[in-house]
C-alpha cells in the first residue's frame, strides 16, 4: 500500500536526471547505470539504490524525497497552530515523513506532488472542504492507494455517516490526541508505536 518507488524505468530516470530516454539507455548499456531487464522484453529498471548512486557519483541534481523510503503523512488544516502540534506529535517517533499544509488549494497540491501515504486533512479549510479536495485527487492514478481521514468538529452524525459511505475514515474535534495517533499509525499500516 505505498507509493514509494524501490524501481524505476528509463523514462523514469530520464525525467529526474533531465535527460532523454536514449541517454539513460546508453548508460546503462555502458554499464555506468546499474540494473537489469525484463525477461523477454527490451524493458530496463534501476533499483533505487543504484539509481541514487548513479546520482551522487555524476553530482546529478535530484529531489532527495524520491530516496525516503518513510511512509509520507501529509495534514491539512487552516488552523496553523494545530498543524505544527499535529506535525511535531507524527515527527516524534521518526518513521514518518511528515509535511503539511495550511488551505485546501496547497492540501490539494502537496498531494499531488508529494504522494502521501496518508492524508489527515480537516473537513472545513475555509477555501474549499476535504470532501472537495479528496474528489479532486481520487482519479489520480498515482493517489489510488492513498489513505485518507478527515478531521471535523463541523459536521453532525450524518455527515460524518455519509462521508464514511464514500470509504473515508473522520476523526471528531476536539481530538482524542491518543486515538488519533493510533488511527493514522493503523491507516499507514505501521505498528501503533515505532520499534
């Protein structure tokens, strides 16, 4: 259930090091460029490992982001002040990367850039609403296996129902600062605290 990359193609490759396809084909039929192909295929894939090699031997400018293999939680609330508690209560245990944003437009575009595993986002962000924002990503190939739960003190039973139908996991505010943390921990996949 990640998003993460352990592989990549040529085309793949291309685009972080900025280079044609052919270019990476040479390389790696060079055998500058580690990995291996796909039995009875033309198809090549790098393992992440010699990929990141490959980079910081070429002093090749790349995102460090595309190499953490942590499990990505992004929260998204316009209350400034419990996005950083949020933040600093998730940093804490050190297995997650954990970003944030602060409005639903940014909500909308860290998870399109950033591939969380795990959107925790606030219902009412005062530019648009988690609901609003989780249809607008969902037909995202890449965001398919995305978990999300929203956060509300806005909504009554029946909404907080209703978004549950959708497949949506909601948290009530105030939050149970305890239950929450086990929730997302439990919606990543990862054991309820760090080994």
């Amino acid at each position: 259930m990640t998003t993460r990359k352990d592989v990549f193609t040529t085309g793949q490759v291309a685009k972080i090091c900025q280079v044609t396809i052919r270019t990476v084909i040479k390389w790696f039929e060079a055998g500058k460029l580690e990995g291996y192909k796909i039995p009875a295929s033309k198809d090549r894939r790098i393992p992440k490992e010699a990929l990141l090699r490959f980079l910081v031997e070429h002093k090749i400018p790349f995102d460090q982001r595309l190499f953490d293999s942590r499990p990505k939680l992004l929260i998204a609330d316009d209350d400034e002040k419990l996005v950083r508690s949020l933040a600093e209560l998730f940093e804490k245990d050190g297995d997650l990367d954990v970003q944030v944003a602060t409005g639903g437009y940014q909500a909308g575009f860290e998870t399109m850039r950033i591939r969380p595993t795990l959107l925790l986002i606030d219902y009412n962000l005062g530019d648009t609403t988690a609901y609003e924002v989780v249809e607008t990503i969902k037909g995202v190939d890449q965001l398919k296996e995305m978990s999300v739960i929203i956060m509300t003190g806005y909504l009554e039973d029946q909404g907080v129902g209703e978004l549950e139908k959708e497949g949506l996991r909601v948290v009530k505010k105030p939050l149970d600062i305890i239950a929450l943390k086990k929730e997302v921990r439990a919606a990543m996949g990862l054991a309820a605290t760090p080994a």
